[in-house]
C-alpha cells in the first residue's frame, strides 16, 4: 500500500532571490545561469555587494521545488533533507510543513552550524544565477533517510545537486536499493551543467545502472554525452533511463516514454524570471504520472506549469495560481 506519491532526497536551501543588472553580475563576479558552490566568505562578501537590496526568502533546493509544486496540485510527498538548528533552518521545516511536503526533520533539527542557502540572482533576460552556500546540507546522510516512508512511495526522485556530496550519493546508493527491493520506480533529474562539468563521476555514480525516468534540459543532455548533436544525446540517453524528458525552453520539451520519441510544445510567454522552472516542469511531471497520465500529457502539463512559472518572480507558484492551471489543464484534456 502506497502512503506517498513522491519521496524526494536533495538539498535543503532557503533560497534569496534578487533582481540586479547585468553589469552587477558581472562585478560580482557570478557565473551567468550557472550554480557556483560558495563557501561562507564568499556568501559573507556577496551579501555585502547586495547591500540594502530587498531579497525574496523561500525553503528551496531543486527537488524541495519540485515536491512543493508537485504537493500544490495535490500529490502526497515526503522530503528526506537535512538544516541546522537555527533560525534559517526553523523557517525551511516550518515552509515545508505549509507546502504540505512531510520530512524526516519532524520540525526539531538538532545539528549546530548554518543552514545552507541560496543567493539567486536574476538578470533583466530572466535568467537566473546562482551562489550556493550548503552549510548543514553538505553532511546530508543515510541518517536522513525514512526507508518505511521510501517504500510505500510510488516514486523515488533524486536531485543531481548531491553529485557534489560523498555523504549525499551515498544515501542516494541506499535510496535507490531500497526503492529497488520494494518496486519503486527511480526518478532523477542532473539539475544543472556544473554537476556534469565538475561532478561527472557523482553524476554516473547515481545513475547506476539506469533509472526509470530521468529529467534534463537540452544543454545538460548534450554535455552528459559530449555532443552538439541533441538526436545523439537522446539515442544515448535511451542507454542510461527506461524513459526520460528533455526541456528546451521555448522549443518545449522531447520526450521519451520507452517506445515512442515525441516533442511537446512550449506555450509562448515572456520570461520574468527562469528560476525554478525546471523543477516545477518536473513537479508537474510526476504528480500527472502518479495520477495515470501518459508521459507525453505529463509533459504537456509541465510546460503549461513551467511556462506560468517563468512570469512569475520566484521558484514557485502561489498555492492557487498552481490549483487554476491545474483545473485548466484538466477540462482542456479531459
């Protein structure tokens, strides 16, 4: 018997989100639509460079995101993450918890330290850039599973931001043979270029021997298999993911179910902000197959979500604005 939807492993981040110019970005010397581990100097003297700017705060991480928004529309989920005993880390359980998303932290975390965070920077293009401080999440541990809750989920969706943690792909080895033993079906997404320029062999190491659905966007797909050539890295991503989608903003999404390759159109919008996107085009995703959709409609209803995200400031949408799209979708493909 299934309890949960979706049980999420990934970092936990209480996101900052502030709108600066190019040239800011620039001075301070932050790769442009990147994320850049930082250590806590430099987060120290970023926020130094940001002065007075008035910051956007949110629980975050990119699979916290992607459970959020999945929660929104409805599915059951459980988040297995780890914060300090602090104010920062008191305010990411208690987001949680309003979102819906059940966690192994039970709103008591114990550990010293900071809590880890992200600066997200958006520039006037929409893109975002990021600084991530990790903090406690960077000891994220099988201590930080819930293996009962694991099993009696129907999926398992692992966050490629752990590429850069021994003690998080470790829990992740653990994760997936537990999922295994009890007919799980394995999910993850590779979350960002970085990961795969500086982390590949994390990266491999959590793939395993292949996952049943695997989410990327177009520029990590080619540089998972050294190509410019989107066709080759979809014929060899059919060698490491039973089925997988890749986002390619503007030009929708390609899809790969198992049997048949198809795109999914994006609807046309203008971009304030791309932050978070991802994750809620794979939020959307995973709710759509939980709930008996075909891969092909999940990803109809994950462009339709990230397409609204993006005109929006933030890495999600409010509970109600996700609830409306939802219904939307619902009556126009019924």
């Amino acid at each position: 018997m299934t309890e949960f939807d979706i049980y999420g492993i990934g970092n936990a981040l209480v996101d900052s989100e502030y709108q600066i110019s190019d040239s800011e970005l620039t001075a301070m010397g932050v790769e442009k639509g990147a994320m850049t581990l930082i250590d806590e100097a430099r987060r120290s003297e970023l926020l130094q460079q940001l002065g007075e700017l008035p910051g956007k705060r949110a629980s975050g991480g990119s699979a916290a995101n992607t459970l959020i928004g999945a929660a929104q529309m409805g599915a059951k989920c459980f988040y297995s993450c780890k914060v300090a005993n602090d104010e920062l880390g008191k305010f990411y359980l208690n987001d949680l918890d309003e979102c819906l998303v059940k966690s192994n932290s039970n709103h008591s975390p114990s550990d010293a330290g900071s809590t880890g965070t992200c600066l997200v920077l958006i520039t006037p293009d929409a893109e975002r850039s990021m600084s991530t401080y990790l903090g406690a999440t960077s000891d994220l541990s099988e201590k930080e599973l819930d293996l009962d809750a694991l099993k009696k989920s129907k999926y398992l969706y692992i966050e490629g931001y752990l590429a850069a943690s021994p003690t998080g792909r470790l829990a992740v080895t653990q994760a997936r043979a537990a999922a295994d033993e009890a007919g799980v079906a394995i999910s993850m997404t590779l979350s960002d270029v970085n990961m795969i320029r500086f982390c590949r062999d994390g990266i491999d190491e959590m793939l395993g021997e292949g996952v049943d659905l695997l989410f990327s966007n177009e520029e990590e797909a080619k540089l998972l298999f050294d190509t410019e050539d989107l066709a080759v890295a979809t014929e060899n991503f059919k060698k490491v993911a039973k089925s997988f989608v890749i986002t390619r903003g503007k030009d929708g999404a390609t899809v790969w179910d198992g049997s048949t390759l198809t795109t999914v159109p994006a609807q046309p919008v203008k971009a304030l902000d791309t932050n978070g996107a991802g994750d809620m085009f794979a939020g959307a995703v995973l709710y759509s197959l939980t709930n008996g959709l075909s891969l092909a409609q999940a990803a109809a209803l994950g462009c339709k979500a990230s397409g609204e995200l993006v005109q929006h400031f933030g890495p999600r949408l409010p509970t109600d604005v996700t609830k409306k799209l939802l219904k939307e979708f619902q009556a126009t493909n019924a």
